[in-house]
C-alpha cells in the first residue's frame, strides 16, 4: 500500500472535504446564474470544477487509492486549457461589443 | 382443282438448315432501320425538300430487291441465318437453364411470303406518300417518313426473327409506329385520342404475346423457331396446363394487333392518321401480324384444337359485325377500316377452320386491293381538301384528274366484293369452302355467316362507289384547304400526279397478279403457288383443306347443298355478291332517294327501328366499353388519387415531417436566447435529478 494512505481514513476529515466541494459547487453555480459579466461567470465555472475536483479527492481518500487525485491532476491540465481558450474568445467578445454582458449575445435563440 | 398436293413431309419444319450463305439478307432488316436513323437526321437538321422521302423509297424499295432476289434461289427447307449475338444467358445444365435469342433470322417460305408484300407494298406506299404529304413538307415530312422506316424494320424483325423474342420485338415495334404515326397530327386532339387508343388496347393483346412468349420457354426450354418446332412435334410438354394455355396468349395478341373481337375497335380510330399510313400499317401490312403470328405458331395451335375453335368463332363473328357497322359509316376511310377488320375476320376464320393457306392467301389478295382502295380514297382526300363524307361527293368519275382514280376504285371494290375470278375470289372462297365442307357443324354455320357477310362486303363496298365516284357531279370540298389564298375563292379540285398515279397503278395491277395463282389453279390445273409457299412453312399441317388437323381434300369433305364445298362456297358467294352490288346499284346510283326512304321506313317500324341509327353508333361497342372499362378504372384512380392525396400524402407523409416541427414549438419558449436561462435549465435539470435521488434515499429504495 502506498505510504501516503497508510494513515487510516479519518472520515472526519473526508467530511469537511465533501462540504467544502458541495460549497465550491454551488458558489459557483450560484454565480453563474446571476452574473452576467462574463468573465465572472467563467471565474464560477471554474469554482464549479474545483468543487468537483476537492470531491475526487475526499473519495479517493475514502477509497484509500490514488485515483482521485489523478483524476484532479487532469482536471487541472484541462482547466488551465480551457481558461487559456476562454479568456481568449471573451476578449474576442469584448472586442465586437465593447461590453463584457452575456446578455448581448443571443443570436442564435429560436 | 387440282389434287391437294399431298401432304410435305411433316420434316419441313424440323431439318432446318444453316443459311450463312444469305447472310446478305440482313441488310434487308438494316436498311429499313438505317433510313429511320436518317430521316430522324433529317428532321433534327431541318433538312428541307424530299429528300427524306427519296431515302425512304430507296431504302425500302432496296429491301424489296433483296427479297425478290432470295425469292430467286430460295431453298426448299427453312433456313436460319444468323446474324448477331444478342441475348444469351446459361445458368444451369439443361435447355431450362439457359435462354438463345440471337439476333437470328428464321427464313422459310411463309417468312418470303409475308417479306414479299411487306416490303413491297412499303416501297410503293412510301412513294405515293412523297406526293401525298407535300403539304408537310416544311413540318412534319421528315418525321413522317422516319416513322414509316421504322415500322417497316419492326415489320421486318417481326416476320423474318429467328425467335419469339425477335419477333415480339417487332410486335411493339410496329406498334410504336403506329401510334407515332396515328398521332402524326399530334395538333389535333381526335388524332392523338385515335393514337393512344390504339396504343392501350394494343396493349391489352402484347400483354398476351408476352406471356404467350414467356410460357412457351417454360414448356419447351427454347424461343428459337428452328428448335422449337421439332420440340413440340416430338416432346411432349412438361407442363400440359402451361401449354394448354400459350395458343389463347397468343391469340389475345394477335386478336390485339390485328383488330378482332374484343379488341378490334382502335382500328376504325386509326383513321385520324395520314391515309398511306392507314394503307400500309391499318390495311395491308401491321394487321396481318397477327394472321402471320398465328400461322408462324400454328405447331402449337394444332396440339390444342380447342384454341383453334376460338379463333374461327372470333373470326367469323368479327367479320359480321365489322360488316354491319361498315354498312352504317358515312365516312370513306371509316368504311374501309370496317372492312378491313371484316376481311381480317375472314383470315381468322381460314386459320381456325384449318386452312392456313386460305388465310395466307387471302391476306396477300387483301393487302393489295385494300392498299389501292384506300390509296384512291386518299387520292381523294388530297384532292377535296380532307372530304371524305360519302354525302359530300358524287360523280368523282366525271371530275377532271380523278379518271383513273375512280376506276382503279371500281377494280378495288370489285376485288373486295370478291365478284367471280377476282383475286379475293379465290382466296375467300378457299375459306369459305373449307369452312361449309367442315365435319364440324358449328364451322359449317360459320362457313354460311361468311356467305352472308361476303353479301353485306359486296353491298357496302358498291355503297360507296355508286355513291361517290358514279351519279350526277357534285361535292363539297373539306375543311383542309392547302393554300390559303385560294381557301375563299372557288374550289377546284386537282387531280394527283405521277408519285400517286405511278403507285395505284403498280398496286393494281399487284391486286391483279395477286389473282394470278388462282387462276392457274383453276384453268391452268397446276399447284397453287400460294399454297406451294405455305405448305413449305410451319404452317404446313393447315395447308391443306383439314378437318380436325389431318389433311383432306375438299372434294371428300361435307357436302353443301348436295355440291362439292368449294363449288358450292363459289357459287353461293357469287349470287350473294351479286345481289349485294344489285341493291347498292338500286338504291344509290339508280334510285338515290330510295336509301333515304328505306331507312325512314325502316326507323318508323316498331322493334327494328333501332337498327340504323345504332349501326351507325357501331352498335355503342365503344360506350359500353367506356360504361364497363372506362369509367370504373376511371373512377378508380380517381378514388385512389383522393387516398394518395389526402391520406397518404396529407396524412402519413406530411404528418412524419410535421411531428418534429411540433415537438420543436413545444419546447421553444425554453430558449429564449438569454445564456442565463439555459444556466437556468440544466440546473434545474441537475436540481430534479437530485431531488428525485433524495427523494428514492428517504423511501429507503437504493
């Protein structure tokens, strides 16, 4: 067994993790839906994530292997990508509008 | 009468040899099919003048050479010349895996028979047409012509193709001319009704040929005539109800093609084609396909007597009605197509009482004086502005120009009334006769109902010529005037010239010669050429006077009236003919008022009043036509158009495209465009599933 999980689980901890990934969640679901700055609704997706993220890792600790862990170190990788991609059409965004508001972008309703 | 020469060894039809020392005939299939790629040429380019005229006579008259020149050095026994693979599949072992039908020619003596007159009579019609079409010189000539060419190659692959495949390909062949041809005046809606009538019912018969075609390989595993024939002589038929039944197939084809009951009534529609069309195809050539189809298949006809029967009922009955209906016509052309579906009859009848060569011969007596009477009432037509309304005209003979036509119409009538020694004379009475001297009793009641009709054919025929060549001068020109500048001022009639003169007198004096081989028989006592033709073909077994498929001389058949059938058959046609030509001399040239005041006697008697008036209506075959078949199909598509319409189309196909439209309206309002709502849904999407999670963990169920 690997010496980092030789401590026993201590599911008081794994607790506070699970609260703590719930809380990320829905801060950053909460954000989304009511900001309509864009670059804040992308900062709350990215809350999202890392909910999910601490959430793997409460698990994996649970589960006494790795895998949650690398799961996060994937997340991470795809994160920081996306964001790099993100930012770059906001600002693409920004530039045709001159406006931050997600609100102006609906051409494709209906 | 000579002694019926004694039965050819029934091996004329089984040794049958390789002739690819004729290849040359070939060209005789070519020619005819190279002018019609020409003419069409022609007609593409615009090419004025007569030249697609001239191409076609070549051609044709070519082909005709061809024919006369085989004629020269013909074999004794058929043979098979072949030229082309064409069709050949093999998917097995045996004659039941694999299906010949090279692009082979089958020649004996019936093919020449037919050939003869065919390309013939196509030469000269095509020749009198070059005049009688002038008039389309600008529109319509090439195209004209392309359609002859291309029936006489159909008429050709019809009668000289090595296989029943060949020949239907002909079948339709010829009758794609004719429609083309019958809608030649595609402008007038009576001339395109006339073609697609003629089309439809023909139809009906190909259907028959081709399952007729179709059972045949399935009896006897070939299509070939050159195996066939032995085949069915020798083998007897694995499938005895399968066989039982390709004579009437063939039959209701030939019935179709050549205008008998029930299928006759396009031809008298023909009509509305330009009147050498209605010579060449309608009268002398297209319609005896089926006398030769039957004559050709005639091996299979004698294994079924019962077949036979039908077709010298058919026959008969036919020739009586067309007969009565003739009567009634006012229309010149109409009265000839009427007689010639009653001379037609006459040939079924020849073939069905078992005188195949009666039959061949009358249709090759018929095919000249039934051209030339048709070729003077176009001479007429052309000259009258379209008139044909036998009221309209009289006196012809006495008009300037029209001599010769109106004479050569007598010689033609004469020959159609068969008075004694003319050419139909013998061929009629050779029918006839073999019908009164039958053992039969029903073929003998026929034989007296051919009697009758020939009288009622020499009573209408004569109608018409007392009517409009004989009498006092008078006519009313038609509505076809050919120049414009003269249409208001007085008509003058004018007379054809050479292209139309030369032929008629070629034709008549065919019409003449076609006589000849009776007379030869008759003072001369030797072998009837006609009957020395046909008794070297497959039609050999009814080449002789037969009763019940053997072979017998008429003097030893049935006697009629304590005579000998055949002088019997000749005298009694003789005094019918001539009191028909005596009532038609009484009460339309001697006595003209008379025919008025018979007929309003006539429709003022109780019971038999009807009578004229529905001859006149040819005895409402059409209505009842259209009353049975007509309009229940007519009413039928018009039902299924509805469910198509408004069911299938309305209900089934645009209610699929319409379903996804609906489901898409439904759910619309949910995307609204603002990127919030959409936030919006699928947490509420992720809430429900959550609360229904909660919900399952509170129940206990996991």
């Amino acid at each position: 067994m690997n010496p980092l999980l030789a401590i026993a689980a201590d599911t008081s901890i794994i607790r506070v993790a699970l609260l703590l990934s719930a809380l990320l969640f829905a801060i950053g679901v909460a954000g989304f839906l009511t900001r309509r700055n864009m670059i804040i609704m992308f900062l709350c997706t990215e809350l999202v994530f890392q909910g999910a993220a601490l959430a793997m890792i409460a698990f994996g600790r649970l589960h006494g292997n790795l895998s949650g862990q690398v799961f996060t170190i994937f997340i991470l990788t795809v994160a920081a990508a996306e964001a790099a991609l993100a930012l770059a059409l906001v600002v693409l965004l920004y530039r045709r509008r001159e406006t931050l508001s997600a609100e102006v972008w609906s051409e494709l309703k209906e | 009468m000579t002694p019926m020469l004694a039965l050819v060894s029934s091996d004329v039809t089984t040794a049958v040899v390789d002739g690819a020392a004729f290849s040359w005939l070939g060209w005789t299939l070519a020619l005819p099919a190279i002018s019609a790629v020409l003419c069409t040429l022609c007609a593409l380019l615009k090419v004025p003048g007569k030249l697609p005229a001239m191409l076609t006579v070549a051609s044709l008259g070519a082909s005709f050479a061809l024919v006369l020149q085989f004629y020269q050095q013909m074999p004794a026994t058929p043979i098979t010349i072949h030229l082309a693979e064409w069709m050949s599949f093999s998917w097995g072992p045996t004659d039941f895996h694999a299906l010949q039908a090279p692009l082979a020619l089958y020649i004996d003596r019936l093919t020449v028979f037919w050939m003869l007159f065919v390309t013939g009579l196509g030469t000269l019609i095509a020749l009198y047409a070059s005049e009688y079409m002038e008039a389309d010189v600008k529109s319509g000539y090439a195209r004209f012509f392309a359609g002859v060419s291309i029936f006489l190659f159909s008429m050709t692959a019809l009668v000289m193709g090595g296989n029943l495949l060949l020949l239907y390909l002909g079948w339709e062949g010829v009758g794609l001319a004719s429609y083309l041809l019958i809608g030649y005046y595609y402008t007038r809606p009576a001339a395109v009704a006339a073609a697609k009538k003629a089309f439809i019912v023909n139809r009906i018969g190909d259907l028959g040929l081709a399952l007729g075609l179709f059972l045949t390989w399935r009896c006897y595993g070939t299509i070939e005539f050159s195996e066939l024939f032995s085949r069915i002589a020798s083998a007897p038929s694995n499938a005895p109800w399968d066989e039982a039944l390709i004579p009437y197939l063939f039959m209701l084809g030939a019935f179709g093609k050549s205008a008998q009951i029930p299928l006759y009534v396009w031809l008298p529609d023909a009509m509305e084609g330009p009147t050498p069309v209605s010579a060449l195809i309608h009268a002398a050539t297209m319609v005896t396909a089926g006398v030769y189809l039957i004559a050709r298949m005639y091996p299979i006809f004698l294994v079924q007597p019962d077949a036979l029967v039908v077709v010298a009922w058919v026959g008969g009955s036919t020739a009586l009605l067309a007969a009565t209906i003739g009567m009634a016509q006012f229309d010149l052309k109409r009265v000839w197509a009427y007689s010639t579906i009653s001379q037609l009859g006459y040939m079924f009848l020849g073939l069905g009482v078992g005188t195949t060569f009666g039959a061949c011969y009358h249709t090759f007596t018929h095919a000249f004086f039934k051209a030339l009477l048709f070729l003077t009432a176009g001479a007429v037509m052309h000259g009258f502005a379209g008139q044909l309304d036998l009221r309209h005209l009289s006196g012809l003979r006495r008009v300037p120009g029209f001599r010769l036509v109106s004479w050569l119409a007598l010689l033609g009538c004469l020959w159609l009334a068969a008075i004694p020694f003319s050419a139909a004379y013998f061929s009629k009475d050779t029918i006839l006769a073999t019908a009164l001297g039958s053992d039969r009793a029903d073929f003998r009641f026929l034989g007296w109902m051919g009697l009758f009709t020939a009288g009622l054919t020499a009573y209408y025929t004569f109608r018409i010529w007392f009517r409009v060549f004989a009498g006092p001068v008078h006519f009313v020109p038609g509505n076809d005037s050919h120049d414009a500048d003269h249409a208001h001022a007085k008509f003058h009639p004018h007379g054809p010239r050479w292209a139309i003169r030369l032929p008629l007198i070629l034709i008549a004096i065919g019409a003449v010669l076609s006589g000849l081989p009776g007379y030869i028989e008759t003072f001369a006592h030797k072998e009837n050429w006609a009957q020395w033709m046909i008794a070297g073909s497959s039609a050999v077994e009814g080449a002789g006077l037969s009763h019940g498929g053997h072979a017998e001389h008429a003097d030893h058949g049935h006697l009629v009236l304590g005579m000998d059938a055949h002088k019997a058959a000749s005298l009694l046609s003789g005094i019918l003919g001539a009191i028909g030509i005596g009532i038609a001399f009484w009460i339309h040239l001697a006595r003209r008022s008379a025919a008025d005041s018979i007929r309003r006697t006539i429709e003022h008697t109780p019971l038999i009043g009807w009578i004229p008036r529905a001859a006149e209506r040819k005895w409402y075959v059409d209505e009842v036509y259209h009353a049975a078949f007509r309009m229940p199909l007519w009413m039928t598509a018009h039902v299924l158009h509805f469910i198509d319409k408004h069911i299938v189309d309305a209900g089934v196909v645009d209610g699929i495209g319409r379903a996804p439209a609906s489901l898409g309206r439904v759910f619309r309002p949910l995307y609204g465009g603002a990127l919030q709502s959409y936030a919006v849904t699928m947490a509420g999407g992720i809430g429900l599933i959550l609360v229904w999670l909660v919900w399952n963990w509170v129940r206990g169920v996991h």
